[in-house]
C-alpha cells in the first residue's frame, strides 16, 4: 500500500493497477519525491496484468518536471536528477506487462516523456503533449530526445524538440503520438477498459509479446526475428498456451491461468 500522502496512488482493480500522479496544484509536475514515489510504485505492480497511468485533477497528466525544483540545480544535482528519472522511466518501460498511459490534459516535457514511455497512449480531447523544454532554456531530460525519434520519427521529433510547440490531441494521433482519441466518457475509464481487455489474454503470450517487440525495437531486424522464434516456443511451455488452443478447439473460453 502506498501512504496516504504520497504524490502516487496505486489502486487495484481485479488484474489491472492504477497509478495515479497526484500532485493536482502542481500539474502533476515531477519532484524528487514523486519519481521517488512512482520508483516504490512500481516495485508493487507485482503480477497484475496490465497497468494504466494517469494524472490526479482535471487539467493535467503530468505538467512536467518541476521547474521550481529544477531551478537552483547545480550541473552536479542536474545529472542526479535526469539520472533518476531517466532511471525511473526505464524501469516503468521495462515492465513486463503493457502499460497505457491516460492522458487527461498537459503532458508536456517530462509529462510527455512519461507519455512515451509508455506502451499505449489514449488522450482526452484536452490533451496536449510537447516538449517546450527549449523555452526554459534546457533540452529533455528523461529521455525525450531518444523516445519520441522512435515513436514519431526522426523529422517530427525534431521539430518538437527545436521549436517546443504544443501538440493537441487529434494531431497527436495523427503524428503517432496518441494512439486514439477518448471522446465519450473519461480517457482513464477507457483506458482501465482496454487493460481489462488486455487482462483477459494469454497474459504469459502478452508479456512475451512486449518482450519480444522491446528486444526488437531499434536492433536489426534478423535478431528480432530470431528473438521472436525463441520467445514464440517459449510459450509452448506454458499452460496458456495448452488452455488456449483446447478452448479454441473444444469452442469454449479459456480459462488462462498465467502460468
Ligand atoms: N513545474 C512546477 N510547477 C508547475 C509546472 C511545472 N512543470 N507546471 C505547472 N506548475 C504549477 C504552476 O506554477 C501553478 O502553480 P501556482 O502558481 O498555482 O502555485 C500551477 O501548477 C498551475 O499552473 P498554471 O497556473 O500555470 O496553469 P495554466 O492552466 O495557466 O497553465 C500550463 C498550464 C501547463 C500551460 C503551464 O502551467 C505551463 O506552461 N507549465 C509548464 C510546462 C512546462 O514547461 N513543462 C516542461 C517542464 S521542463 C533534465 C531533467 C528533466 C528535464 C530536463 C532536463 N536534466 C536534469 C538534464 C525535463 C524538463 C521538463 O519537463
């Protein structure tokens, strides 16, 4: 359980987590101690299936690093900063099971690359991503520069980061950003509802389904291939794998068990 005043909530729903960055009156903006709190988070993911991340409030995903706390960093401090979130991020990334991130309003510099680290993105039509680090006179700190170059390519990326536009929902999705926009009820509804979905797969096939594009992306495509056959027989040596073919053939449900 998290503490009641932590800056992130954590809430179960059957197989699905909610992590919740609730810092409203700062936009959700990202102090030592809520990177600290996402890191502990994190660690009590345990086997759910699927994990949404979203913004506490009304107007914010996450508004940021903090810039008030950045203000007086030193170089030496700057690094330890960018480190722990560059370490946090990695580990959120990393995690074996899908993770959707629910835009719900600002997800700008650190917010976006939060965003991108991420597996999905669903935004709610008042959703506005971009990396205006530039304006502030410093450039992406927890991984802008090299995330958003893969997700919506090389020129694109650029220009972002060059000139620190905001970019709104539909264009969003347009450039690869966002994968769809939320226009009927909340975007952190729709996204529980996509992780459920997700939770009643294979849940051992989904988390090597992760594996093996994380593996692939960015290395040659012979040794993602060859990641991929691995990871593919790998599944024969499950249960899910047993279970899921005899429904198929005894046209049923299946019943996975994750094992
Ligand atoms: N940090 C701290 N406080 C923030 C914040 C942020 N990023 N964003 C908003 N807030 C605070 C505001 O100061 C305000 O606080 P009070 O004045 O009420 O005390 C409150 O949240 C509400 O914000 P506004 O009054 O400004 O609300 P508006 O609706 O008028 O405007 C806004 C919303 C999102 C357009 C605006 O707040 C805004 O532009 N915020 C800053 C967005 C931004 O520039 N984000 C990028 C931050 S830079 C690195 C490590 C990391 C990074 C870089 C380098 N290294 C160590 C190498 C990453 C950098 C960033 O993320």
């Amino acid at each position: 359980m998290m503490d009641a005043a932590s800056p992130v909530r954590l809430e179960r729903l059957e197989h699905v987590v909610v992590l919740t960055l609730d810092r409203p009156k700062a936009l959700n903006a990202l102090d030592v101690a809520t990177l600290r709190a996402l890191d502990a988070a994190l660690d009590q993911v345990g086997d759910a299936r699927a994990v949404v991340v979203t913004g506490g409030g009304e107007k914010a995903f996450v508004a940021g690093a903090d810039i008030a706390a950045m203000s007086t960093l030193t170089p030496v401090e700057a690094a330890a900063f960018a480190t722990l979130g560059q370490r946090v991020f990695d580990k959120l990334e990393a995690l074996p099971m899908p993770v959707i991130a629910a835009v719900n309003g600002f997800a700008l510099g650190g917010g976006c690359e939060l965003a991108l680290a991420c597996d999905l993105v669903l935004a709610a039509p008042n959703a506005v991503f971009g990396q205006p680090e530039v304006k502030l006179g410093v450039i992406p700190g927890f991984g802008g520069t090299q995330r958003l170059v893969r997700r919506v390519g090389s020129m694109r990326a650029r220009e972002l980061c060059f000139t620190g536009r905001n970019v709104k929902a539909e264009e969003a999705v347009a450039i690869g950003l966002a994968l769809r926009v939320v226009t009927e009820g909340s975007v952190k509804d729709a996204a529980v509802a996509m992780a459920h979905q997700i939770a009643a797969q294979g849940p051992v096939a989904v988390r090597l389904a992760k594996r093996a594009i994380l593996d692939g992306d960015g290395a040659d495509l012979r040794v993602g291939l060859a990641g991929e056959r691995t990871l593919f027989a790998l599944c024969f040596a499950t249960a899910d794998q047993k279970e899921g073919m005899s429904a198929f053939l005894g046209k049923r449900a299946p019943a996975f068990t994750g094992s």
